[in-house]
C-alpha cells in the first residue's frame, strides 16, 4: 500500500457524536454552528457537532477532538484514510472518521489527541494551521 504524507488541520472545540432515532427530525441545534454531519441510516440518525450545542439529554459521545485532512482527493486516489488511519491504530488511539465529497475528517477523544499528534507528525503529516 502506498503511503501519503498529509497535511491536515485541527478544529476548534470539542465535539459530540450523537445517535438520535432513525425517523427523528434534524434538530436545530445540530444546525446552529460551523460545523455539523448528519448521517441517516435505517437503524439511526447521528449527528456530529460541537458540543456544546448538545442538549444534555441526547444520547451523546463527548468530548472529541477533530483533525481535518487538507483535501480535496480524487476519488480515484486510493488509501488516504488509511495512511492517516495506521499510525492512529498502531498508537493503539481510538477514532471516529466521516467523510465529505472533498476531504475526510478522524475524532479522537480529548485525552488521546496529544498521542495522536505525536502519532501522525512521526509518520510525516503536517499539522498546519490556517
């Protein structure tokens, strides 16, 4: 497999990711900032925001932090995800990851980012800062 180096951002904040019913409506409040992913299936709808946002009766992981994979990628590019993906597991760091038409996004909770940041610029990603 093919390694890529990447460079990629951190997000401000903290987030959620939230499972809400299937047939629940979006909530607003998952609409309300900057950054928001909704995904549907037809077992659950979950929601990613900041958390912030989250009213504190909705089922909900927090306490995430977000790395954002300076894209966009071609379709056709195959491994991105994963040269970004390996050192985070041989790291033995927990993620989440979700993808957009443009780039991919991996969440880490709060207590592994440092680890995590070691972990990518050792496999020579570039954290870059806008």
């Amino acid at each position: 497999m093919k390694t890529h180096q990447l460079k990629f951002r951190r997000l401000e904040g903290r987030f959620a990711v939230c499972r809400l019913s299937a047939d629940a409506a979006i909530p607003a409040w998952a609409m309300s900032a900057s950054f928001a992913s909704i995904t549907r299936t037809g077992d659950e709808r979950s929601v990613v925001c900041p958390q912030e946002n989250v009213p504190s009766e909705v089922q909900a992981e927090r306490n995430w932090v977000g790395f954002k994979l300076q894209g966009p990628f071609p379709f056709s590019q195959t491994g991105i995800l994963a040269s970004f993906l390996t050192p985070l597991a041989e790291g033995g760091i927990p993620i989440f990851a979700l993808s957009t038409y443009d780039t991919d996004y991996v969440f880490v909770k709060q207590e592994s980012a440092e680890a995590a940041l070691h972990a990518l610029q050792s496999a020579g990603h570039e954290l870059v800062n806008d």
